[in-house]
C-alpha cells in the first residue's frame, strides 16, 4: 500500500505522498548517470559563476557554492560519497548534497535552469572529451598502419574480390587502405564535436528563463563555441548522440572489417600472419589450438554498438517536443559505445603494433589463379585492342589454362599469338607480379612510386620524421 507521508523529493511540494518504492527503483539513473558527475559541478560551476555576475546570487553565495561543489567533487573521486537511488539523478544528488553542506546558498543554483537542460550540458560536456579521446585512440591505429607500410614496403600479397585472388598489392598499400578508413573515422569525430559543442543550457524546462542571465556567459566558461538557438529543441535534441554514437559504430565496423582478415590470414588456409601468443587464446580440448579470440571479440563487439545506435534512433523516432522522460534511456548505450570502442582501439593498436607478415607465404600466393590477367588485358589496350575484345581475349586464354594446367606465364608466344596477333614478346615483362604492381601508377594506385607517396603522406599527418 503507498505510503501517505508528504514528499520529501526536491520537486515534490506538488505531491501529497512519497513516490513508492517500486517506482524509485524503476526510474533512478543513478546508477549509471553518476560517470557524469565531473561534468555536472563543471557545469554548475559556471552556471552559479553567471548567476553572480547577473545579481542572482551574491559573493558569498557563490563562493560557498563554489567550495561545496569542490569539495563534493573530491569526496566522489575519494569514493567518501553516497549516491542516493531516492534522489533519482547525478544532478539531484548533487544538489541536495550541495545544500545539506552549505544551507539557502545551495538551495538557490538551480534557479535558472531545469534538469532538461542541465542533462544535455552534461551529455555534450562528456561527449566532447570522448571525441577527443576517441580521434587520440585512432591516432594510435593509425600510426600502427603506418609503421606496418613502412616495415613491409615492397613487398608483396594477393588483393582480393569477392574473397578470391584479383590482383597483385604491396602489403603497405593494403595497409594504408585502413589508414584511410580509419582517418575518415577521425574527420568524422572532428565534425561532430562541432555540433556537439553548442551550450544547451540556459533553454531551461522548454521555454527558456524570465530571470535575467547571460547563457553566452556560461558557453564561454566551459569553452562552448555558441549557445544553441531555440529552447523547445534544447531540451529534446539527442540529434548529437546518435550522431557521435554512429560515428562510433563506424569506427566498430571498420575494426570488425579488420579483425575478418586478420582471423582469416592467421589461419593455416592462408598463413599471411602471424599474431603474437599474447593476443591468442588456446581451446580446452585442442592442445594445438592457437585461437585469434582477440581479432574475434572486437569483431563480435560491432553488433554492441550497432545496438546502441540502433536503440538511439529508436528511442528518438516517436518523440513529440520537447522533454519526455524516455531521454533517460539515452545514456546507456552512449556509455556502452563509448566503452566498447575504446577498448576495440586500444586493443587493435596493440596487436598491430605486435604483428608479423608472412612475407614468403604472400608472395606465393600470387603466383597462380591468373592474378596478372587483368595486366594482360590492359597490354592488349595498350596495342589498340577495344578493351571489351581484349576482355574476351583474356578469358579465352584463362580458359586455355586451365584446361592446360598451367598459369599465364607458362605459354610461349606462339601459343599466346594463337589467340591475338597483337601480343608480341614483351607480353612476359606485364606477366609478371613485381611488373603487374610497378604498373599501378595511377593516383592511388599500388606501384611502388605511389604507395611510397601516400606512406609519406600518411607519415607526415602522424608526425613520423624520416
């Protein structure tokens, strides 16, 4: 039976009764939103600063508020501080504890401004520095795929379509291929701390304060860019979540791309590489297992943060404006994509940076399935072949291979001839891996020459000297 005792909540002089239990217990964010509270004295710091400097609050006032936050703060990071599940909230407890300590002066900071705004500050305010650890921890990735190019320059490996054998690389351009996914996640990140640094509060409940303050005050204390423009959006917009959440599941699904060839080119089907012993695990009835469980956890962790953008868009797609108490539902799985993806990154530059090519093993595997044909066929262009009869040339010759049982360079000429005139003896020289790859001189393309540009190139944004 619900208790008929008044309420003692920080809003409850509507209330004739407590909250029952049950529903202290269903609705608390305490236990999760409490990772917060460095942000929410950062921002009460400066709100109380602003409400100084408008006559809102006096010298004295701010100064015992200012010491009561601090010394609050200390005690959390101490771990001599009590989160209470009945106060709801990171800012309620706060709040209370707050005036508990300092009396009236305390009772007085949240004028101005409402928990809806106060959450979205405190959101923005940590999001912000997880863009800028996130683009740190990519910087690390990032130059692991830079030190790899540089270590296997020249050297070669099969490229792959469709999982099969295409077209002779240089390991280091198949390297760099990642470093540029990866810096597009970093551009990414960038872009988006900029629209998640725009100051929320100040919007209050929904409709803004008709008490006198500075928001541009605040947005400048805490290094905002700008202050954001309508109320009613402020306290609904999770638009800067669930993009900060998809860049993160972007950068997941880049380390799960990753991680698929990795536990690929470690098993003994291909041999590629070779991961060290620290990053594998071993099977409980198979003493001869080496199992890359690493590359396959970060590459199962992708559908944690598919989830978490997938539970933000579902969150936000049938919410009228402008708060509605379901936005507490947003921060779990920001938190969990946050921590998902940090770990991934910190993990894979790890490992990266402990990685060994098979170099041999490579090599040979471009020596057969035709992976110089497409070279072939562009010889042929180059002998004012039509490239479409040169395409079919190319197939017939493959198809004459195979039912010889040879590669490409196994044919002589005449056998080559029987099949175009325009092949003369210089064919042999494309033929080749090493003069398939010197031929990809295209931007972009994996000749020496140009893989050695972008390695340069990808050296200099990191801060590599050679």
């Amino acid at each position: 039976m619900a208790s008929k005792q008044k309420s003692a909540k920080l809003w409850g002089g509507r209330f004739a009764e407590s909250t029952a239990a049950s529903v202290e217990a269903f609705s608390a964010s305490i236990a999760y939103d409490s990772r917060l509270y460095r942000y929410d004295i950062a921002g009460s710091k400066a709100h109380a600063t602003m409400l100084a400097a408008n006559g809102l609050l006096s010298e004295d006032e701010l100064q015992a508020i200012m010491d009561g936050l601090s010394r609050i703060g200390q005690d959390i990071e101490c771990g001599d501080f009590t989160f209470r599940q009945e106060l709801e909230d990171v800012h309620m407890n706060i709040e209370k504890a707050l005036a508990d300590r300092i009396g009236p002066a305390g009772a007085k900071l949240h004028s101005a401004r409402s928990r809806n705004d106060q959450i979205a500050l405190d959101l923005k305010l940590y999001l912000r520095d997880q863009c800028d650890s996130l683009m740190e921890l990519l910087d690390g990735v990032r130059r692991s795929f830079t030190v790899l190019a540089r270590s296997y320059l020249g050297q070669v490996m099969p490229g792959y379509t469709h999982m099969q054998r295409a077209q002779p690389v240089l390991i280091s351009h198949h390297m760099l291929a990642y470093f540029e996914m990866f810096s597009r996640d970093r551009e990414r990140l960038r872009d988006c701390r900029k629209r998640i640094n725009v100051c929320p509060l100040g919007g209050a409940a929904m409709a803004g304060t008709g008490l006198p303050i500075n928001r541009e005050q605040v947005a400048e204390l805490l290094g905002f860019d700008g202050v954001t423009a309508n109320s009613m959006d402020t306290a609904g917009d999770r638009d800067f979540a669930i993009e900060f959440v998809g860049c993160c599941a972007q950068i997941q699904l880049h380390l799960s791309r990753l991680c698929e060839e990795l536990v690929l080119w470690a098993g003994s089907e291909f041999g590629f590489v070779t991961i060290a012993d620290r990053f594998c695990t071993g099977s409980s009835i198979m003493p001869q297992k080496k199992n890359p469980d690493i590359a396959e956890l970060v590459r199962g962790k992708s559908g944690r943060v598919v989830g978490s953008l997938m539970t933000l868009m579902t969150l936000m797609k049938g919410l009228p404006l402008t708060y509605n108490r379901d936005l507490q539902e947003d921060k779990e799985p920001v938190f969990d994509a946050v921590d998902t993806v940090s770990a991934s990154l910190a993990i894979i530059a790890e490992l990266l940076e402990n990685l060994r090519f098979n170099t041999d093993t490579m090599k040979a595997a471009t020596m057969d399935g035709f992976i110089t044909a497409t070279d072939l066929a562009d010889y042929l262009v180059l002998k004012d072949v039509p490239f479409r009869e040169a395409h079919g040339i190319v197939g017939r010759i493959v198809g004459f291979c195979i039912e010889r049982g040879c590669d490409l360079g196994d044919l002589n000429l005449d056998e080559m001839q029987r099949f175009s005139t325009a092949i003369e003896k210089d064919v042999y020289d494309v033929l080749s891996v090493d003069g398939s790859v010197q031929s990809r001189i295209s931007t972009g393309g994996t000749s020496l020459q140009r893989v050695e540009e972008a390695l340069r190139a990808a050296e200099n944004q990191m801060g590599i000297a050679r």
